[in-house]
C-alpha cells in the first residue's frame, strides 16, 4: 500500500514539475552569423522543422537576440528559444492568440451587473491553491494554429469542476464544442466561453476527448455523408455508368467488370423503387451497392445466432431479471446522449458482430456506473472467446459476458485494437487497464415489455435478422419492413422513442460503420403485434451486469465573476478552476518560460485561458497559476503564472475582465439512471461547496519538514534528482503516514 501511494504521489508531482525537454543555447553562438545558423539548424531539428529559408532565419536572429537581452534585464519571470522562435509576433497573434474575445464581447453586449455570484460571501480563503495537485487539472494540451483557445478555456473549468464533484479526472473534448457550439462560436476563427457553457447546459454535456478527439480544424457535428444521385442518371446505360464510376471512386473501390456493374444497377433501382413508395423510412446507395444480397449476408450478417442456440439449447425459463419490477419508465431513452454509447464502429468483413454487439452492452453499463466511456476491444473477445464462440464464423452474446467474468474482464480498444481477423490471444496487449462486469442476465424472451424495462436502465445486447434487401441499404427512419426472426446478426438496443405521429421505435447500434443507416445507427419499429419483436429483436436480449457508483460529465449551470474584482476571482480559484480571457499578443508571452509574468501586455483580451490556482513567491509577489493551450513544452509545462493584484482593476493582461465558471452541484446520475424498481424526475441536490483541505496549504505531498520543503522548492538540482532522494526516503522508513495531513488528498 504505501510503495503503492508512494508511485502515485510520484506522477503527481512529475505531472505537476513537467520535466519538458527545452532547446539550450550557448551566449557565444550569438556572437557571429554562423553560430547563429548553426542554432538555427539545432533549433529546426530539435523541432523537427523542414522548412528554411532566408526569411525564417532573420525572424529566428530577430527572436534569439530579444529572448537573450530580456533574460539579461533581471525581470521576475525569463524566457526561452521555444517552438515558436521563426514566428513574427504579427504571425504568433494571427495562429495563437486570435480567438477576438473583445470582437465577441461587444457583439454580446456588456456584462449585466450584479449577477448572482455564489461566492462572493466566501472567507478565510487558503493563502495559495493549486487545482494541479487535487487532480483536478489534466495535463496541457495544445490547440495548433487554430483559434480554438476559447474551447480549450472552457473545457479546463468543466474538467476541473466534475473532478472536484465527481473524484474523477477525465479528459474531456474541445473537438465536440468546435464542430458542434457554432451558434454564438466560430470554430477555430474565434469564440467565447459563455456561450459554450450556455450549449453544454442545453445539449446534456460533454464528450470526453477520447471519444471525440481534437483535429485542430472545424469539423461537422454529424460527420457521417452519403452518396447521393440524381433521377435523371437512372434513365440511361451512360448514365449509370457515370453514377457507377462517381460511386467508386466516393468509396475508393478499384474493382471495376461488368458483373459488380450490373449488381450495381439492380441495387440503386431497388433503393430508388423503395423510396418511391412513401415507407417511413428511406434508403440510400451505400457501400455494399455492390454486392448482391446473397454476398452480403454471407460478409454482414452471417453470425449464426440461430445455429448457436440450438447448439446452446433453449434459454431457461424464470431466470432472475433484477428490472421486472420497474414501473414509471420514461416515454423516451438515448443512452448516447448520456455518454454511455461510442461512437459506431465497423466489424468489416468478419462475422465478428456477437463481439461487438457484446461490447456495446459493456461499454454502456461500465460508463453509467462509473462515469467513464471507454471504447473497449471486440478483438480481444474475438482473439480470446474461442470455446464457445468462433470468431469471424460467428457467435453469441451470452458466452461472450461469461467469458468476461471468469477472465479478469475485457481489454480497451486502445490496447487490444480491431484487426478484422481471428488472431492469436495474446494476454501482453491486455494490459492493466480492463473493465470487468459482475455478471449479466437474460431479458425475458419474446417480451417488449420487459425489454424496455431494462432498455430504460442500460443498452442491451439482442439478435436480429439481418438479411433483408431493405436492411442493407437502410438510410433512415423508422424500419417496418420486411425480415424474418431468423436471428442471425449480434446489434445492440441503445434506447426507445416515438416519433411525433406515434410510431414507436427502438433505437439500435449496428456494427456496419457510422456512413451505414442514421450514423451507425437504426430506428426499428416497436411493439409490434409478432412477440418476438419486428426482425426478432426481442428472442435473444441479454445485459452485463455492473455494481459500482454512478456519475457522469454535465453541468448543472455557470456564472459569471464579477468584473474587474482580483479578490472575487481568488474567491472563486479558492473553489474551483475558472475561465478567463487575457491579451496573448505581447513578444514576451510569446516565449515565456519561467517565473511570475509581469511583461508588457493591454487589457485587450484574445485568448482563453483558465486559472487553476494562486500563491505567493519567497519575496512576496503574488500570482495566478494559468493553464495555456500551446503545449507542455511552453511555459511552465504549459502553465503560465501571472502577477496577481495589479493597480489595474481589469489584472494584468485583462484577466479579471472575463472570468466565468461551470456550476455542479452534486455527483450526476447517469442520464436520471433509475433504481432498479422505478424511474423518478431527477431532483439535484442543493448541497453548500466545501473546498477540498488541500487548498489550505502549501503543497507538501511528501510529508518533508518546513526546511526540506523550501529547499526543494528553491533548489534545482534537487528537484531534477526528486526520484532518488524520495526513493530512498521512502526505503530508510522516513515516509510518513501524515503525508496527507500535510496537504496532499
């Protein structure tokens, strides 16, 4: 237990020091052209910059010589030959600092005074906090050369809030603000953190980075596209040529004969007819418009689950269903809009989808019940879950779960990626990261009574037939056409609705990949008069089960600090991480380093930012901790500190002009999650803030004296040795319990 404590104490603190390697250079390489073009040279391989020319090298002089006579006037704070060193400051401000917070503010309007402000009776505030050292602030990130700072401002102030309510720290997506808040923000041309508060109030929250990652440009919300045509190329041999050959090269297909021609033509006639006969729901010539549908069920929807059952033999009757129970469910479920589903993924041509169909369920039920949505790894299943399910020849859900509870639990996709293939188990690409279930039931067959109790509590894994003409080219819609309950293709129910004309639906994720149906997904009529579900849907549901808490990414409101007010934003740093705007454009923000900033700066903010705590230096300068979106290699490990208490109202570099925060007032549950015996209207609790103990003192994780703590605070070569000297403090018997007590949680 306490080497254990010891090694976590341990990624703290070198999460919170930084060690981020730096480009050196020695003062007599400024003294003459060639050493500075040799520097120029270390400089574009340290980097890894290919591009040189005369013109980046005279930016680059221009840069060394102001970095190097700034360092030598004594200020409280130096700078550094950073990754930005053949930028103008002109180019810098354009790539870096161009988020036009004041352009956005005044097409806003001012801020209306006297709004509530939760804090602002708030005393005997902690002389220094550091959010770093309560895990409540993720590691820097870096926005590239878009002007997306106003996302990643936001986004630090909800990260750090759901940790301090939640206990855990999760990376969340700046991507889904860019692609998705385009109202009031514009991507990567600018925005606010207002209003990007105001869109994760009303669109149930924030997806985590994994599951949406940055790409450093404007992307669109709904990214799935289809392939499109016009009636006119229907009416001729030519013209369904040409339609074929756009459609092949839409979906880079180089196989090109008359016979996947002629399958071609037939099948965008079928889509075309379909559409024409006022169904409710449309289809769309997709990827599989050439293969006949005898080749697609073969590579799609050959899993066999029917064969598996009656090797398996029937289920058994009067089997535990810990939901039957239930009553006032919800008249409507999305279990995606509650972060608990990934996004769709693509099984390929592999009959792999009692696998995926698996892992839905278990990604669902592993993120309702501890707030996390990880993508998990069908291949490890597919690789591992080998006795009685078949890999790429097909399977079934219910072996799947009970493998998963005798074998330590299921790998993430990350460690154990898809290969479209049986491959060798192999225990090395498990890693430790592994969700495990505690077991899983059997939903009451041919019963869409019970399937929606449970449906209502988490996504469920069911069988359906798949080998409809319809199925293949789905579009969207709500599905009413014509199947069997011949099972045979694993999918997963992630949620129920009806549309505004009565029809009701099951919400279902396919495992065809997201350019296939309504983004990955189908709509598929419920409730129909055949028990066993319209394509069966209701003769093989089953769920993992999963006993742990509850939480997830949302907030419950925000609000703004008041104005130009240093001592009520340090009474909301007291409390939490905030968001503020601050001018970015200075020569000396550009490439700072170290120390308390104290440059030359305006009031004119362009850049979202986020202060995650405050102190005081030995010689009494107070300052903000800020965390910046460039990269750990700027700065300190990304941060900034800022000089606290200016004679200007508005802070130094206006960072008092803007500051708002995220409101959460308790832990979530998981989209209103209901207990096993109802579904209630989710009531938040209204519990009083208590700032965690931490903040009330200096960090001190290891438990070190007044003496050792200002030493290691001032010297240097200690820091960079931390790993020995702690080490062996911790093997004399010198690491002691009260660690904590001194002000680390």
């Amino acid at each position: 237990m306490e080497i254990y404590k010891f090694i976590l104490l341990s990624i703290s603190m070198v999460m919170i020091l930084g060690i981020v390697e730096s480009f050196d250079y020695h003062e007599k390489e400024l003294e003459s052209e060639e050493g500075l073009k040799r520097m120029y040279d270390r400089w574009r391989t340290h980097h890894k910059v290919e591009q040189k020319n005369d013109d980046r090298f005279n930016v680059f002089k221009y840069n060394v010589r102001h970095v190097h006579n700034s360092n030598m006037m004594n200020k409280p704070y130096t700078l550094k030959v950073n990754k930005f060193a053949d930028m103008t400051n002109h180019e810098f401000r354009k790539n870096y600092a161009g988020s036009k917070i004041s352009h956005y503010r005044a097409l806003k309007g001012a801020r209306k005074p006297n709004l509530p402000f939760k804090y602002a009776n708030a005393v005997n505030l902690p002389p220094s906090v550091d959010w770093r050292t309560c895990n409540a602030v993720t590691p820097p990130k870096n926005q590239g050369k878009c002007g997306s700072c106003w996302a990643f401002s936001t986004v630090v102030a909800v990260e750090g809030i759901n940790a301090i309510k939640t206990g855990q720290l999760l990376s969340l997506s700046e991507q889904h603000l860019i692609d998705c808040n385009n109202v009031s923000n514009n991507a990567c041309d600018g925005g606010f953190m207002e209003p990007a508060f105001n869109f994760l109030m009303h669109h149930r929250g924030l997806a985590t980075e994994q599951n949406y990652p940055y790409t450093c440009q404007k992307g669109i919300c709904d990214p799935a596209k289809s392939f499109d045509y016009h009636e006119k190329e229907l009416e001729s041999e030519e013209g369904l040529k040409r339609m074929y050959d756009r459609w092949r090269t839409h979906h880079k297909v180089e196989q090109k004969n008359d016979d996947r021609f002629n399958v071609f033509k037939y099948n965008v006639r079928h889509v075309h007819n379909s559409n024409m006969m006022n169904k409710p729901y449309t289809l769309k010539v997709n990827k599989f418009a050439d293969m006949t549908n005898h080749e697609f069920r073969k590579n799609y929807a050959g899993s066999k689950i029917s064969h598996y059952r009656a090797l398996k033999g029937a289920r058994k009757p009067n089997l535990p269903f810990k939901y039957a129970n239930a009553v006032n469910l919800p008249p409507s479920v999305d279990w995606r809009t509650c972060n608990a589903v990934t996004p769709p993924k693509n099984q390929g041509k592999c009959g792999s989808c009692w696998a995926f169909s698996t892992v839905v369920a278990v990604e669902g039920i592993n993120a309702i019940k501890t707030g996390q949505l990880l993508s998990l790894s069908e291949q490890h299943l597919i690789d591992c879950n080998n006795v009685s399910n078949n890999a790429c020849d097909g399977g079934f859900m219910e072996p799947a779960f009970n493998f998963l509870m005798h074998h330590r639990g299921l790998a993430t996709e990350q460690n154990y990626p898809y290969t479209c293939q049986k491959g060798i188990c192999d225990p090395a690409k498990i890693g430790n990261q592994v969700v495990t279930i505690d077991g899983f039931e059997d939903v009451p067959e041919c019963d869409e009574v019970a399937l929606m109790k449970a449906v209502a509590h988490q996504p469920v894994s069911v069988a359906m037939d798949a080998n409809g003409h319809d199925i293949q080219f789905y579009s969207k819609g709500v599905f009413t056409g014509v199947c069997t309950t011949d099972v045979n293709h694993g999918v997963a129910i992630v949620g129920y609705g009806q549309t505004p004309e009565g029809m009701k639906y099951w919400i279902v994720k396919n495992s065809w990949g997201p350019e296939w149906g309504e983004n990955g997904f189908v709509r598929i009529q419920k409730d129909v008069q055949d028990k066993k579900g319209l394509c069966g849907v209701a003769l093989e549901p089953s769920y993992p089960i999963k006993e742990s808490s509850n939480q997830v990414v949302t907030i419950d409101g925000f609000e703004d600090v008041p104005e130009c007010d240093e001592v009520a934003l340090m009474k909301a740093v007291a409390h939490q991480p905030v968001s503020v705007a601050m001018d970015a454009n200075g020569h000396d923000i550009q490439f700072y380093s170290k120390g308390v900033f104290t440059g030359v700066c305006t009031t004119d903010v362009n850049h979202g930012v986020a202060i995650v705590g405050y102190g005081q230096t030995p010689e009494g300068m107070k300052y903000w901790i800020v965390k910046n979106s460039w990269g750990p290699e700027w700065g300190e490990n990304g941060f900034v500190r800022i000089q606290k208490d200016v004679q200007d109202k508005k802070g130094l570099c206006g960072v008092a002009l803007e500051p708002s925060y995220p409101i959460k007032e308790s832990k979530d549950e998981v989209c209103h999650t209901p207990p096993e015996d109802t579904f209630p209207v989710f009531q938040p609790k209204n519990e009083p803030i208590n700032t965690p103990p931490v903040v009330e003192h200096q960090p001190n994780p290891f438990g070190l004296t007044e003496d050792e703590l200002r030493l290691f605070n001032n010297d240097e070569e200690l820091r960079k040795n931390w790993f020995d000297i702690m080490e062996a403090k911790y093997y004399n018997g010198e690491f002691r319990e009260s660690s904590s007590e001194e002000g680390y949680n």
